[in-house]
C-alpha cells in the first residue's frame, strides 16, 4: 500500500513539475493544480494508511459494538484546509492567466512583453 | 491576559470585515480602516506592554483557541520576538495606512483595497503568533493570496506577469512546506511547536526516530528564504516589488520579508535547537539542525548582500533601486543569523546575533519602508522614478528631500539613526563569529558585509545625487508634492531618528526578544503542555 501511494506522489510531483515547466498558461495552472493535488495524497499518506479490514471501518458494524481502530483524523483535517487553500489559489491562478492573456494577445510565456 | 495575545488579530480581521462591508461608502470606508489600523497598534501595545515589557510582564503568555488544551488545539503564543515583530509591523501597518489614503487614487481604494490591506496585515499577525505549524502555513497563505492580488493591483501587463510568476512560485513552496509539515508530523507526531521542541529534545522518551527532521527542516528553511526572498530565491523581489501599490511594497519589505525571518529563527531556535539529530551529509557534518544551517543561511546571506547591492548600484529607478537594496538588506540580517546558528549554544555571542538580526529587521522596515514611501510621494509628484529624469528635488521640496535623506543616511549607517546600529550590530556579530570560530566561512562573512556596506553607500549617494541634488529637471519643476504624503514621511524620519537616539531601551526589548528565541524550555512552558505524553 504505502509503495503504491509513493509511485502515485512521485508520478504527481513529476507530472505536475513538467507542465509548471511549460510555456502555455494553461498547463502552467494545470500544473499549479496537480502539485497541489500531489501534496494532498502526500499529507493522507503521513497519516499512516493501513490494508483495509472490517475491523477498520469507522463505522461500527454491530450496535454497542467495541470501537475499531480508525484513520488519523488529523491529517484529514490538514488536508481539507489545504484543499481549501488550493481551490482559491488555482482560481486565482486562472484569472490571472486569462488577464495576461488579455495584456499580451497570447498564452505563451515566451511571448510576453515583460 | 491571554485574551490580549489574539486581540492584534481580532483588530485586523475585524477591521477587514469591516471595511469590506463598507465598500459603498468611500469615506467611512478610509475613516474605519485608519480606525482599525490604529487599533492595531493599540492592541499591540496594550498586549507587548502587559506581556513582556510592562513592570508586571510574565514574559510570555499563550493563548488556546476554541479551550483545546495545548497539543490537541491550536496554540497562539506571544512572547519577545513575537512581540518584537509584531511591534515592527504595527509601526509600518499605520504609516502605510496613512499613506494610503493620500496616495492611492478614490477609485482604487474603493471596495478592495482596504480589505486586503487588513488581511495581509492579519496573516502577518497570524504568522507571529501561532504556535502550531500547519497554522503557520495557514497564515502564509492568507498573507500570499492576498500578495498576489496586490501584485495584480493595477491590472497592467507587467503587473499581471509579475503577480502570475510569483504565484506559480509560492504555489510550488506552498507544496514544498505541505510536504515538510506532513513529513514532520509523520515523524515527531505533532503539529505543536512547543511539543515537537520538547519531542525532539528527548527522542528516546517519546519513542521518535528523528533523522528526517533534518531534511525536512531542509524544505521548511528553504520555503521561508523564498518568503524572506533571500538569493538564490530572490528574483521574484524587483518585479513584485514595482508592480504593487507602493505603501503595499513598503509592507512587503517591512512586514512579509520579515515573516520568513521570524520563521527561519522561531523553528531552528526555539524549536530545534535542542533536539539532537546528528547531521551527517557529504561535506557536513553536525550534533544538531544548527549545525546545517549555518553554513547554508550563511552563503544565501552573504550571497544576498552581493547580489541585492550590486543589483541596486546598476539600477535607473527609484523602486527597482530601493527593491535590489531589499535583498541585500534581508542578507544583513540572515548574516548574523547563521553567525548565531554556528555559536556554540552555551556563550553569550548566539543571544547577541540574534538580537543584532533583529535591531537590523526593526531599521530596515522603518528605514525602507520611510524610502519606498518617499518614492512614491515623488512619483506621484513628477509621474515618473527614473533618475535620469530627476534631479534638483533637495531645492523644489526640501521637507520631502529631507526625509529621504534621513532614510538614505540610515541605510549607509550613520549615527545617530537607527541604521548605524542595525549595521554596527551585524558587523560586531560577524566580527564575533570570526572570533569564536577563526576560518574561512566566517571570515567571508565579515568581508561579504563589509562589501554590502560599501555598496549601500554607492547605490544611496547615487539615489541622492541622481534624484535629488542638482539642477531641476522639466519633470521636478513642474511637480506638486501632496502635503499629507510628506506627513507621514516626516513622521517615519523622526522614528527613525528616534530609535537611534533612544537606542537603549530598544536594545533591551531586542535582547529579550532574543533570548525569548533561544528559550525553548521557556516556550514549551507557557504553552503549557497538559496533554499528549502518553503518545
């Protein structure tokens, strides 16, 4: 499980990195997205993460029942705040992106007049 | 009394409520947001005289948001150094206010620009307050989003371009701090500062492995240089500098800057000084964090201070000029940090660099924010900041020029301002670290500052003679300087006056904002840890 997770934080990172690394605006704010988005999965993994079981669910299964062991709420809640965050961010990001456009007729980075 | 430690950040929520819901009526609007930014610097008074510096002060007092005991909640914590910023951003949040309000055209103050104003202020706050690290970056973020709307402010191209690549930026440190914050909760198994100071100071008890903390506090020094702008993260500075409203630069360099200082010296003191993580990468090695910073703090100081002087030196405008000297200002003050870093934590010399960091943070925000301040006031007189086409200012608006002048003079470093010390202090604490620890890193440091200074020099009486000596120009000659602007200046030239004649008390609040940095048994105590040792 925490190989998978790993394998899915670096694909992030690396996809994420390559298209903030591009000239077109709009893979730019795709990019600012995904590196959020691989941060997100980063910060539930902290939480330690274990195989799903029926003992695990947070849900109780029988009335009255013991309480099973549940996830880290914690960094759940981290990463609602972050997801807050980030949805405002990428927002931003793509109106700044469209007024750029606006300015300088054009999404590439390397046409800009500043 | 623990009701005072988060009344600052009441004032300024409540003050960007306010005028936010006051959009519609211009005046009141500009009369409440002068009203809150003086009940700012009230609460911040009221709060640093109780806590620290009045005769019945405890030092330090902390305050638990919603009641969650210590570990569990989210812990606001005021103590010297949190005092001794939030004073600096009090001093620098009022006259930028001011200047607002006589400086930015109706239109652009109308809705937006007050709220914004309030909230970067908050997220400033929020930063020197918190004691929890999430909620650190928390506060950077709200102090970010409202960064990049500023930078936007005036919708130009280079506006827009310069607030796109800031953001692409801070969003890629954004994600680097997530990574180091998660990283360090997985590790210590807190978010709480006190409780991963005292987590980390004794691994063994609390059953940690605490080898990733090195690296990760790797990422966190890393994010808060970029925030600090220190070289090699600082070419977003003279872009995002020039493009947002001048009084809003004055709090970027006085306030924000200063928020990744604070940060670099609240985690690697007061949090992980203590804990004993033995460093051991190629070329370093080290018995604690400190040990990794020092040399790296060390080269992105100096690094800064010859890069942002001469960077300023070759520059043909006010701002672009004032924004270069920005960097090689933050290097002044990162120099005696790391000089700190390297001390050994028993002798004297730690508690002194860090204060003389911190007396050269208080000179730069009063200092640069009096000179990005004066370059719009004449900006707005003459419609233009290139040098080449001022000149004779000193004759056609001497109260102006004045001002700038004292603000230039402590730049350079001449007493009685308040420059001179923040200068002086670097230099004795890098003349220290030499002493203490003879060898060529430390030495670089001393003649990397020495460099600074003269630069400093060169690029002010370039700024002076340029600008403001001289022959009027066409451009000068027919200039109306707005008296209101000139006020203000006048004001922040006499505070800057003051500080360096009244030194000595400011001294003493600067040391025991040191000594609060480096008492991390101190911190954890008024935290006041009730919970969370069985973990």
């Amino acid at each position: 499980m925490s190989v998978a997770l790993a394998v899915a934080v670096g694909g992030l990172f690396a996809v994420g990195t390559f298209l903030l690394l591009q000239r077109d605006l709009v893979r730019v704010v795709l990019g600012v997205a995904v590196v959020s988005q691989a941060t997100f999965v980063y910060l539930i993994a902290m939480g330690g993460i274990d195989e799903g079981a029926g003992d695990l669910v947070p849900v109780l299964e029988v009335h009255g029942g013991g309480v099973p062991e549940v996830a880290d709420p914690v960094v759940q809640a981290l990463v609602l705040t972050a997801i807050v965050i980030s949805l405002g961010t990428t927002a931003l990001a793509l109106v700044l992106s469209y007024r750029a456009y606006e300015e300088n007729e054009s999404m590439d980075v390397t046409e800009w007049k500043t | 009394m623990s009701g005072l430690v988060i009344a600052p950040l009441l004032a300024a929520v409540t003050t960007a409520v306010l005028t936010l819901a006051l959009g519609r009526r211009p005046r009141i609007q500009r009369a409440a947001s002068v009203a809150g930014s003086v009940a700012y610097v009230g609460t911040v008074s009221a709060a640093v005289w109780t806590v620290v510096l009045g005769p019945a002060a405890t030092g330090a007092a902390a305050y638990q948001v919603g009641d969650w005991p210590a570990p569990f909640g989210i812990t606001l914590v005021l103590d010297g150094l949190s005092a001794f910023m939030l004073t600096i951003a009090a001093g620098v949040g009022v006259a930028s206010i001011l200047f607002s309000v006589r400086y930015v055209t109706a239109e652009n103050q109308r809705v937006y620009y007050h709220p914004l104003f309030h909230m970067l202020l908050a997220g400033a706050t929020g930063a020197f307050l918190t004691g929890d690290l999430f909620n650190l970056f928390v506060w950077f973020e709200v102090m970010l989003i409202v960064s990049y709307v500023f930078v936007a402010f005036y919708g130009t191209d280079h506006a827009t371009a310069a607030s796109f690549r800031y953001l692409v930026m801070n969003v890629f440190g954004s994600a680097l701090m997530l990574v180091a914050v998660g990283g360090l909760y997985a590790t210590t198994g807190t978010l709480n500062m006190a409780d991963m100071a005292r987590r980390l100071a004794a691994p063994d008890a609390y059953g940690i492995d605490p080898a990733p903390v090195v690296g990760l506090s790797a990422l966190l020094l890393a994010v808060f240089a970029l925030k600090a702008g220190l070289v090699p993260f600082q070419f977003w500075v003279p872009a995002a500098y020039t493009a947002a409203p001048s009084p809003v630069t004055a709090m970027f360099a006085g306030v924000t800057k200063k928020v990744g200082v604070y940060a670099i010296v609240r985690l690697y003191f007061t949090v992980l000084a203590a804990a004993s993580v033995p460093v051991d990468v190629p070329g370093l090695t080290a018995a604690s964090p400190l040990g990794f910073l020092a040399p790296v703090l060390g080269a992105m100081g100096v690094a800064s201070v010859v890069v942002g002087g001469f960077g300023a030196v070759g520059r043909d405008r006010l701002g672009a000029v004032f924004a270069y000297s920005s960097i090689g200002q933050v290097g002044f003050i990162a120099v005696p940090v790391a000089v700190a870093a390297a001390a050994p934590p028993a002798g004297t010399l730690r508690g002194v660099a860090i204060a003389a960091a911190l007396v050269f943070a208080l000179h730069h925000a009063l200092a640069k924010g009096l000179l990005f301040l004066s370059a719009a006031a004449v900006e707005d007189a003459t419609k233009t900041d290139r040098l080449a086409d001022l000149g004779g200012f000193a004759g056609h608006s001497p109260v102006l020029s004045g001002a700038v002048f004292v603000g230039l003079l402590s730049l350079i470093g001449l007493p009685p301002l308040s420059g001179f010390f923040g200068k002086f202090l670097a230099l004795d604490a890098a003349v220290r670290g030499v002493a203490s620890a003879p060898g060529p890193s430390s030495t670089l440091a001393l003649v990397a500052l020495l460099l600074g200074a003269v630069l400093t020099i060169l690029y002010a009486t370039r700024v002076w003679v340029g600008g403001f000596w001289g022959r009027e120009t066409t451009a000068v000659e027919v200039a109306t300087v707005e008296s209101g602007q000139v006020a203000v200046l006048v004001a922040l030239a006499v505070a800057v006056v003051l500080v360096g004649v009244g030194f000595d008390p400011i001294y003493r609040f600067a040391e025991t904002a040191a000594a609060a940095a480096l008492d991390s048994e101190g911190y954890v105590d008024v935290v006041g840890l009730s919970g969370g040792d069985g973990a």
